[in-house]
C-alpha cells in the first residue's frame, strides 16, 4: 500500500536566482507543482509516495518525471501530452514569491487517466485548488478525492490561491469550496483562510471550516510557525528561526512531513490522535519547513530523514 498519493500540477519553477552583473534577472528550471513538492517531501522523509498528473512529451517533462523517479516517488499514474506547465517566479529581496503562468499539460489530464488502482491502495490521497483552476483537470481532480475517500483514504487538501489563475476572486471561491465535503485535513496560509471561511480570525475561521466537517484545520503562519484546530481545540506550534534563502516549497514540504508522520501511525492517520503528539508532529514539520526556506530551489531544497533526525 502507497502511503500518499498527490494529484495535480507538476511543472517547471522558472525561478529568479539573481541578476547578472548588468542587472538582467537570472532563472533556474527548477521542478516545482505543489503536489508533486507534497510527493517527494514525504518521500524524502521516508513516505512510499506516488504522484497522479501529466507533464508535456517533451523535454521538461522528462525532466520532471526523472526528477520524481530519482526521489523514490512512483510514476505509474503520471501520463504525457501537449507541452509542460511552467510557473515563472520572481523572487524579492525577502524572499518572497510572485507568480506568473503558463499553462499546459497539467489542466488536461482526464478522470479516465487517473489510476483508480492507487487511489484504492493509499493512506492518504492530497491535492491542491490549482488543479481547479482550469480544464478538464477539475473532474479528474474531484473524481480522484471521492475516490480515495470511499476507499478509506484520508484525504487532505491545500487550496493554494494563486490568483493569476483565476478569472475573479468569487469564482475562485466558488471552485476552491466545492472540494470541502471531501476533505479530513486542510492547509492553508493565513492569507487564504478569509477567502476560504470570511474571517481573518484564526480561531473563527477554523471554526467555520470544522463545522463544514473538516477535521484537522492547519493554518502555517510563515516565520512565525503554524495554528492548529483539532477536536474543538486550537493551538500554535513556533516556527524555526532561519536565514531565508527561498520560501518556495516551504508549504509543501511543512505538509508533506506532516502526512509522513501521520501515515506513520498506520491506515487511520487521524485515530486516537491527541495533542501532544500533533503538537510534535506540527514541530517537526516547522524544522523541515525551515530547512527548505534557507536553500533554493523548492524541490532540491527540500530535507532528508537523516537532516530532521530520526522521528
């Protein structure tokens, strides 16, 4: 049995790493695409990983899938067509990102593509709002988590708003809600929780998505570490001070090792689960996020089991 399995965008990180000597903005190709980040964190970490989508028959996506494939994630469930999505991300003197896009393969993979046979056989099935955004993408993606949650998987959820992708921000919401009856756990960031929920307020707005039926509720608050809402209780975990080289993947490498600890627990992530142990999982999913911030690159930025120590 896979221990996660991601479904959605994986795509070239067209990534500013400097400028040259004549001010001209330099760029890496990194792999990049939230779940596919999701995948190979986990992996990292020592999760049986597998990853569902499509990449362009092309370069790149040979690229991309060498790139999982070398990270132990399985790529059964990865099909190819067209060209390859690449998100262009310019990067500010803090660190921060900016998002622009060119779409491509990833919005085409259909619900007869994805492979039910992993969507049967995982602890946990994760995908993000990106592959909402657009085509033919959106069934897959919606088909994929009822899927997984008839056959007993967790299913966790990042609806990570990149508002470039979106034609406004109600329809956005509107796309980035639907998923909600599906989901055991969510992440968001503490600016996409008044989009999701219409409060700024982390204990309110993780009310809101608990009483839509949301079980575990995280909310990563950058620097400053991660809000937990679990069982009618709510809590913060510190985040780990450090040097910021690149958030890129930050989000999705703290998710990633939050699964990897989870599924460590056996087929029921979420059973018996209490505080302590969640607050523990939370830090060490902060260290692992923290780690990746103080390299580039999203994915080869991301830590090993050996770098966190053992569990």
């Amino acid at each position: 049995m896979t221990d996660i399995t991601t479904i959605g965008e994986i795509l070239i990180d067209l990534t500013q790493t400097g400028s040259s000597e004549t001010g001209v903005p330099l760029f890496a190709a990194y792999p990049g695409g939230a779940p596919a980040n999701v995948a190979v964190a986990a992996a990292r970490l020592g999760s049986r990983t597998a990853c569902i989508g499509k990449v362009g028959q092309d370069g790149f996506g040979g690229y991309l899938r060498a790139t999982l494939e070398e990270n132990q994630v399985d790529t059964a469930g990865l099909r190819s067509d067209g060209v390859t999505t690449m998100a262009i991300v310019a990067v500010d003197g803090s660190g921060e990102r900016s998002f622009q896009f060119r779409r491509g393969a990833d919005c085409q993979l259909t619900p007869e593509e994805v492979d039910q046979g992993l969507l049967q056989n995982t602890r946990v099935l994760h995908f993000g709002s990106v592959s909402l955004t657009k085509g033919i993408a959106r069934s897959a993606t919606l088909f994929a988590a009822r899927t997984a949650r008839e056959a007993g998987a967790l299913v966790s959820y990042d609806p990570n708003y990149r508002p470039a992708l979106w034609r406004s921000e109600r329809d956005a919401l509107e796309w980035m809600s639907l998923p909600l009856p599906l989901v055991d756990l969510i992440k968001l960031s503490e600016e996409e929780l008044p989009l999701l929920t219409g409060s700024a307020d982390l204990e309110e707005g993780s009310r809101r998505l608990e009483a839509q039926g949301l079980s575990l509720v995280l909310v990563t608050l950058g620097g400053a570490g991660a809000f937990c809402r679990w069982r009618g209780n709510c809590f913060r975990v510190p985040g780990v001070p450090v040097q910021v080289a690149d958030t890129n993947g930050a989000g999705d490498t703290f998710l990633g090792a939050v699964l990897h600890r989870l599924c460590s627990r056996g087929n029921r992530p979420l059973e018996n689960l209490e505080e302590p142990e969640l607050r523990d999982i939370l830090t060490f999913a902060n260290r692992a996020a923290a780690l990746t911030c103080s390299r580039s690159g999203g994915i080869p930025a991301m830590p090993s089991r050996e770098e966190l120590g053992s569990l």
